[in-house]
C-alpha cells in the first residue's frame, strides 16, 4: 500500500494546500464513503452538500468550493484532474506479470529488453523484440517480428500477431488482438476469394486498448494508431483504418475500413463508422451514432431517436414508412398551389 502525506500530494499535483499537510492519505474514495485515511473530490458543485458529511481524510476541489469548506484540501483549478493524479500516484493495481514464468516459451531468436516479465504460459515468436520494463500476463502470444516497446504492459490472453509494432508505455487489456486478418475478399461468381492482408498494425506511444477490442492489420498499408488514443473494451477497427493522436472511441463502436478518424476526437459507445470516410479533427459523435458520410468541420453530432414512451414510438415508426408516400403527395400539392398561383395572374 502507499501512503503518502496531504502536503506531499499537493507538490505532486502543484494544488494548494488547506489545513494539516502532515495528513496520511492511503487511498481515494467518493465523498460519501471516504474514510480519514483517504482522500475524496468534488467536480461538480451541486454535490456541494456532500462537503458538511463527509469524513475524507482530505477533499480535492476548486477555490470556488473550497470557501464552503474548512477541512483539509487541496485546491486546484481542475479537481477531476486531480483525482486522477491522485489516483494515479497511490495505485495498488498489481503487474501483469512478474519475472519469467517456467512455462513461458520464449524463441532464442527473440530479444527480451531488461527487467522483461513473462507470466505463465506466454510464447514469444522468432524475431520479436520486446522492450525494456515490459510486462506481458499469462497467455498471450507476441507473433513473429512483432515489436513491444518499452514499459508497455498486456494483462492475460492479449495476441500480437506477426510483424505488428506497439509503442512505449502501452497498455492492453485482456482479450484484446492486434494483427488479425482485414475482412477482405474478391467476389468472382458467387465464391468468395481471400485476399491475404500484408499489411500490419503501428500503434503510437502511450495508447490504452481495452478488452477484446480488435485491430485488424492492413490489406497492403499498416493500420495505424496514434500517440495517446484510447480505445474503449469491444471495439472494431478495421484494416488500414487511421485513428488520430489522442483521440477516444468509447465500446462497442465500429469502424469500416480505410477510414481516417483525426486527432483528439471524441466516439461515443455503440457508434458506427462507415469506411472509407474522414472525420475531421476534434470531431464529437454522440453514442449510437451511424457515420455514413465524412464530416468535414468538427463538431458535435448525432443521429440516434431520443428516447420516448414504446406506444408513441411505434406510432413514430408507422409514419416513418409512410414518409416516402407523404412527400409525393406534398410535391404534388405544390404543384397545384403553383398552378392555381399562375391562374390568379
């Protein structure tokens, strides 16, 4: 467990500190069940109220609410981001793996950096080189060629297939592939013929890939993921799709081939993406959302029905397969309303 003082987390996170700094904080809790050894946050201040009972050892929240507060704090501009850094620095997750299991089967023609820890039952390919302080969890398979750069870490049963390239400080969850065949194919008479895709996947440096998201390796050019992105557990990227630098698609969202998401866009979960689109950069799409088009200005967009009452909506969806029907007769009437204008001249 780390522990660490109010004051020495408030040099950590640059915040300002109110009260005891000599304060041992252990962990992080919501301000509701936090308890004196731990420490809790306030980004939003309508939970204001939650301040006159908690018993948070300490409370991370803005100037504005730090006035209706005497308890240890620390003050900073952005709490949320202070949570996280808090978090982030009292963390008891455990690693992946330590040392190199027995039943680890490594190539001798692969290299292993320092401190490499393989759990049980990993095998390592001919030629794949894994770099230093990386972690690799039971289970998982790292292809010929295939590249793990340094301080990356894959919890259990991630696969890497041949010659695909993951940056440094990686983190994979489990499930997760990365490599496998695009879905393509030729049609000739009925039959379909498997086009082999010789591409591979290049993923940027700090990038997080949740559990059993799938990244297919590119047709002829690599599939490429860059720096920072976030990818949520389930998703589909598809063969030589491009997803700009710190971008976040959220789970279970899809993406078609050849298409290029830009830089620090925002995927809302259960979205899909037609191929062969671009999407501008800063780009927010709401969840649920069908993409069937480029966007060429970022923006927020969506096209999901809102929610609403089953009887209204079947009578919704009644009228929805009328709507062809109904702009003919209002063309028509048009038309007539055109006519009878011309008479009056």
């Amino acid at each position: 467990m780390t522990t660490m003082t109010l004051a020495q987390l408030a040099s950590a996170l640059e915040a300002r500190l109110q009260g005891n700094g000599d304060t041992l904080i252990e962990g992080v809790a919501t301000l509701g069940n936090a308890n004196a050894s731990q420490i809790a946050f306030l980004a939003n201040s309508k939970y204001r109220s939650h301040l006159d009972s908690t018993a948070a050892g300490a409370v991370i929240l803005s100037e504005a609410d730090a006035e209706h507060f005497s308890g240890n704090a620390l003050i900073m501009a952005n709490p949320y981001l202070g949570y996280a850094q808090v978090a982030q620095l009292l963390d008891t997750t455990p690693d992946s793996a330590e040392g190199i299991h027995p039943t680890a089967v490594v190539h001798p023609e692969a290299s292993l950096g320092d401190n490499v820890s393989l759990g049980a039952n990993v095998v390592i390919e001919a030629g794949a080189i894994i770099g230093d302080n990386v972690q690799i969890g039971p289970g998982c398979v790292i292809g010929r060629g295939a590249q793990l750069g340094a301080g990356t870490k894959l919890w259990a049963n991630v696969t890497v297939y041949h010659s695909v390239i993951v940056g440094q400080d990686c983190l994979v969850h489990s499930g997760a592939v990365i490599g496998s065949d695009g879905f393509g194919y030729a049609n000739e008479k009925g039959q379909w013929v498997k086009i082999p895709q010789l591409g591979s996947v290049r993923i940027g440096d700090r990038v997080e890939i949740g559990a059993n998201t799938c990244i297919d390796r590119g047709a002829l050019d690599d599939t490429i993921i860059e720096e920072g992105v976030i990818l949520d557990n389930l998703v589909q990227i598809a063969h030589n799709d491009v997803i700009g630098a710190h971008t976040a698609i959220a789970g279970a969202t899809v993406l078609a081939g050849s298409t290029t998401i830009g830089k620090y866009c925002i995927i809302g979960g259960n979205s899909a993406i037609a191929g062969h689109l671009t999407i501008a950069d800063g780009t927010h799409i709401s969840g649920m959302t069908g993409v069937t088009g480029s966007i060429k200005e970022k923006g927020l967009y969506a096209s999901p029905p809102p929610l609403q009452e089953a009887k209204q909506w079947r009578k919704n969806s009644v009228r929805m397969r009328q709507l062809d029907e109904m702009y003919r007769r209002l063309r028509e009437l048009e038309k007539q309303m055109a006519n009878l204008a011309t008479d009056d001249d």
